[in-house]
C-alpha cells in the first residue's frame, strides 16, 4: 500500500494553499466544497468510474443554461460523494440547489443532456481548472474511509 503523504499543495491558479492530508479538518471541507469540488469529483470519477453529478440553478438569462454550484459523483446505490462523505440528493440540494443530473464532458463543453452547463465560475479569477493530481490523495482517503478501499 502507498503510504500517504503528510501534506498536500492544492493549487487554486492565483494561489496555492497546502493542507494536511486529514479528511476531517474544516481546511480541508473548505477547499473542496468552495473552490475545488470538481477537483475531487474528477478525482473520484476518475478511481472510480462512477459519474460526475451537478447541483446548482438555471441562469436567468438563459433557461437552456445552468449555473453549477457543488459538483461530486453519484455512487452505484444512488447516494452522492463529496468530501463531506456518503449523502443522499435531498441533502446535497439543500446546500447548492437543484440536482441537475450527470455532467457529460464533450471537447471541454460540459452539459446535461442537451441543457447547456455553466461551470465558468469554476473555473476562472474566482476558481481555476481543476487540480486532479492534488485531489487524488484525498479521493483515495475518501474511499477508504467509506470502505470502497482496503
């Protein structure tokens, strides 16, 4: 087994911050539920298999478009993950709106179907492209504390 390193450097384009490697720290929670969840659920989509989920809200200037607020992966019982654990779609609206379903990346265009899919807050100034590498240690910790890795 790959032995886990001590600290991670999460790097957020503008900035770099570097976190313990420790699930259950607010540090942690805080990175990857404002500013780096897709991160993770690229991360886990890409250990897993399992498909990438979206939450948010239809933009007002365009009801084909959505404005995605939390993004995670959807388990093969129908729960969601993110780094706050296993929880159930309900849950996860009450925090970052409306289930839009499993995200389809195409050529670097996301949707939902045929519905277009915002995520540019995500990924420019506020945000930046997602940091996978970085984001892997914690998936992996993830799913051994869900009990998907021994």
């Amino acid at each position: 087994m790959k032995r886990m390193p001590k600290n991670r450097t999460i790097n957020f384009g503008h900035y770099k911050e570097t976190l313990p490697v420790d699930l259950g720290l607010p540090a942690v929670k805080r990175v990857f539920t404002n500013g780096q969840c897709h991160s993770l659920a690229f991360a886990l989509n890409k250990l897993t298999k399992w498909p990438i989920v979206g939450f948010g809200s239809k933009r007002y200037d365009d009801g084909d478009i959505y404005n995605i607020k939390h993004l995670a992966v959807k388990t093969p019982n129908e729960k969601i993950l993110d780094i706050t654990g296993v929880s159930t779609i309900q849950k996860m609206t009450k925090n970052y709106g409306s289930y839009r379903g499993e995200v389809v990346f195409n050529d670097g265009e996301a949707t939902f179907g045929n519905k277009g899919l915002d995520i540019t807050h995500m990924i420019e100034e506020e945000y930046c492209a997602p940091d996978v590498r970085s984001a892997l240690v914690f998936a992996r910790l993830l799913l051994i504390k869900i009990g998907e890795v021994k």
